[in-house]
C-alpha cells in the first residue's frame, strides 16, 4: 500500500517549489532528463496512450533556434536556463496503442480527429504534470511558461506536422533572486465542493 510522503517530500513538489525565472550557471546532467522520463512515464494517461513528446535544448545553438518564437518577457530567462523543454503532443499516438495498450485495438477509437486531438492534447497537458513533479522530484527548478509563438515553435522544431507544441519550460537549479513574491492561491472551499 501506498504511504503518505514526508513533509520534505511534499514541500520540494508543491509546498515550497517555485516557478523560477532565472537559473544559477550549474549545468543539468544528461542522466537528470532521463530520470525525469524515467519517472513521468509512469503516470496514468487515457488508453496509456502516452502523447508526450519531448525535446530537450541543450545547447546554445538549439536555444538560437527558438529564440524567434518566444515573447519578450521569456527571451532573456529561457536563452540562459541550462536546459529548455519543448513539451509536444504526437498527433498520431493511436499508432502506438498496439504496444501501449495490447489488450484490444483500441485505434478506432481515437478514428475522429476531434477525438485524437482532445486526446493528445489532454493527455499530453497531463504527462506534462508529471514532468514538473518529475522534476522536482530529481532535484531541479521548473520554469513553464506559455509565452511563445506555437507556429514558429512547430514550423521550426516538427516541421512535418505530427508533433505540436504544448507548452515549454525551462529547466536548472533555480537562482532565488529571480522569484516574485509568491501569489495567493485558493483555499479549499473557494474552488470545491464534496457531495
């Protein structure tokens, strides 16, 4: 059975983990994204159909290249973070269900193409959850960020068309002079109800 985590556990999750805008010189380890996929592909996802794509910049160079689509207020941050994340969905993921979900054929079920989107997309936004936590969870600070241009960031990164920019988020050990005071949230009763 399942037990709850300590309190240390659930602070660098949720509790004292922040959205860092700016990031120390410490590099990221090639094995730090590995771990991180290593423990996000574990999550649930629809028909464990597994839309998330993920590229990883590393360098300079592959920075340069998305520097077109970024907005202003994310240029300066996301070309001097260690790494930056593109976090894609696969517009043809039912392919995969055949080793994914082996059970039945569940590709049918993904035939309308409003389906397979509404799928890739929320399932994509889903494993992308667990890629923050993921994260976290290996010792590294997140910074996602919606601000960009998802035709330039496609046009340039999956010219093909099959994968499509969900969201990025910049990824190191986070510079605590970069934080904002930290914003309110919801208490319980704000935003639920138990029936």
């Amino acid at each position: 059975m399942s037990e709850m985590l300590s309190d240390a556990a659930m602070d660098q999750l949720f509790r004292t983990a922040r959205t860092f805008n700016g990031f120390t010189d410490q590099p990221v380890a090639p094995e730090s994204l590995r771990q991180i996929h290593d423990l996000l592909r574990w999550g649930p996802t629809s028909a464990n159909c597994c839309p998330l794509r993920i590229l990883f910049l590393t360098t300079p160079a592959a920075k340069e290249r998305l520097r077109p689509a970024l907005s202003a207020g994310n240029l300066a941050k996301t070309l001097s973070a260690p790494v930056t994340a593109i976090l894609a969905y696969d517009t043809q993921f039912a392919e995969h269900l055949p080793r994914l979900f082996p059970h039945v054929d569940a590709r049918p079920w993904f035939a309308n193409p409003d389906v397979a989107f509404e799928t890739a997309f929320r399932n994509s936004t889903l494993q992308a959850g667990y890629f923050l936590l993921a994260a976290r969870a290996v010792g590294l600070d997140c910074g996602p960020m919606s601000g960009f241009d998802q035709g330039k960031v496609n046009a340039e990164f999956f010219a093909d068309g099959r994968f499509k920019v969900n969201f990025i988020c910049n990824l190191g050990y986070g510079d605590p002079a970069s934080l904002f005071e930290r914003s309110p949230r919801f208490d319980f009763d704000d935003v639920c109800q138990v029936l």
